[in-house]
C-alpha cells in the first residue's frame, strides 16, 4: 500500500516536471507553473483508482487528463487562446502515458 502511493507520488513528479519544463523555458509566471506541477502531480492517484466502465486503460488516462484538464483550458483560453492546443495536447499524452505505467510497470 505504502510503496503504491509512493510510486504513485514519484510518478506524478516526473510527469509534473515534464510539463513544467517547457513552461520554465519560455519564462512563465509561477502561479501557472506551480497551477500545472499540482495538476500533474495530483493526475496520477486520480488515473490510476478511477475505474470507468471497464475501458481501456490507454484509453482512460486521455479521458481522464483531458476532463480534468478542460477548466484550466476554457480558463486559460482567455488570454491566450493559443496556448489551448498544446494544453489539450499535454494533457491527453501524459494521461495517456500516466495509464500505461500503471498498466506495464505498477
């Protein structure tokens, strides 16, 4: 149980920092880089004791980013609309990725 929810932890870390690197480079506020490590890191003990409907598991990490994502997108939209496409992007591969390591290696 316990190294489940470590692995979890380590897990939502690399991925936060995945995301946050590229926001890093071009020199982001920290409010939205800290707004995505959150979402990122919290992501995966979502993903992975979720259960929806019996789909597929590289079908339910997408989803999953993707819905939890949507507020942030609709919001972040407002003042940067180009920056919707990358996010949605981010957040359906990383899901993704998030499901196949719970999948293939916990």
């Amino acid at each position: 149980m316990f190294q489940e929810i470590l692995l979890t932890a380590l897990l939502g870390i690399v991925v936060g920092l995945i995301d946050i690197l590229p926001m890093i480079k071009m020199k982001l506020d920290k409010f939205s880089i800290s707004s995505a490590f959150v979402f990122y890191f919290v992501l995966p003990f979502v993903i992975i004791n979720i259960d929806l409907y019996g789909m597929a598991w590289w079908l339910k990490g997408g989803i999953i980013g993707l819905a939890l994502a949507l507020p942030t997108i609709i919001m972040v939209m407002k003042e940067d609309k180009k920056s919707a496409i990358p996010m949605v992007i981010m957040s359906v591969i990383l899901g993704t990725v998030i499901s196949a390591v719970h999948y293939f290696i916990m």
